[in-house]
C-alpha cells in the first residue's frame, strides 16, 4: 500500500499532463468558436461564424491589395490618423500587427544581449532599430524583450556592442521566451 499510493499520485500528475494542455485548448477553440458565433447569431451552425470572418477577412485583405480600392483605403487611414486618440490607437495597433504579419517585419532578428557583463547574463530578445539617429542616440540600437506567459514586453534602447545577433529563427527564439523557456529547445 505504501508503494502503490506514490505510484496513483505519479500517473495521476503524468495524465494531468498529457489532459491539462489538451483540455484547455479544446476550452478556448471551444469558447471562441461559441463566441464568434454568437457574435453573428449563428449558435445553430458552430464554427460557421469563424469561417465568415475568416472569408471577410480575406476578402478585405484582396480588395486593400488591389489598384481600386487602394485610394479609398488610403484615404480612410488618413482619415483615422487624424483623428487624436483614434489615430494613436489605430498606428500603435498596425504598427505591432505588421510586426508580426506584415512587409515590415519586425521580429525577425533575435539577439542575446549582455545584461550584466561582470556575471555574464544575456536576455533573449529582437532587434527592431539599428539606427536611432533620430533621437541623437548614435550607439544605441532599438531591442524589444517579450514577457514571458504574456503578450506585453519591454522595448530597451541597448549598446551596439552589448547585442549579439542569433543563429535562430524569430519563431523558435519567440516561443522560448514568451514560454518561459521551457519551449522551442529539443
């Protein structure tokens, strides 16, 4: 009986591995399917609201792409930058999406940086800006450091010599930081 209960306990907290990460997944595709039907009235046909903006998305997306619309589309973000605190929402959004998604990625090169050359510690991070001439600073680059288990981050303007680019991709080097370190590392 001694052995035997140590053992329940180890498969119980080996399953609730294997069932945590599963089951949570399943609760928040599940919410959000629920939500974004909702969203629509479309509580009778579950994921049909995901798939219509999925669509509308998309159908955006072609017509922002193409020689017509682009004036009008112009147009309307110049429109939504002028208007005060619309306009400082509406750039700080596009801005980061296009970090991610856009022409102008922005996360694309990751870095170690020497936070403490006397013990030797390095923060994961990615390079944004190699010149900040624009704010007089001339030897400082533009460094972004995500928070782990979070989508803020810190954006710290560091020595040129303190960064150390990485042969990894954004991807890879993303994961392992904002999982806390225990992903993206075989």
């Amino acid at each position: 009986m001694k052995t035997l209960l140590p053992k329940l306990f180890r498969y119980f907290f080996q399953g609730l591995l294997v069932v945590g990460p599963l089951g949570i997944t399943v609760y928040v595709l599940y919410v959000s399917f629920t939500w974004l039907d909702s969203l629509l009235r479309l509580e009778d046909y579950p994921g049909l609201g995901l798939l219509i903006i999925i669509a509308s998305i998309t159908f955006l997306g072609y017509l922002a792409s193409t020689i017509l619309s682009k004036p009008i589309f112009g147009f309307l973000e110049k429109l939504l930058e002028r208007i005060p605190l619309v306009g400082l929402i509406y750039t700080s959004v596009k801005d980061l999406i296009e970090a991610f998604v856009g022409n102008k990625k922005k996360f694309n090169r990751p870095v170690a940086v020497m936070t403490n050359p006397s013990t030797g510690f390095k923060r994961l991070g990615f390079l944004t800006q190699e010149s900040l001439s624009q704010f007089g600073q001339q030897d400082l680059v533009a460094v972004y450091f995500p928070h782990s288990y979070n989508i803020s981050g810190n954006l710290v303007l560091v020595p040129k010599a303190l960064v150390e680019p990485l042969d990894a991709s954004s991807a890879d080097v993303m994961k392992f930081v904002v999982s806390g370190g225990v992903s993206g590392v075989e």
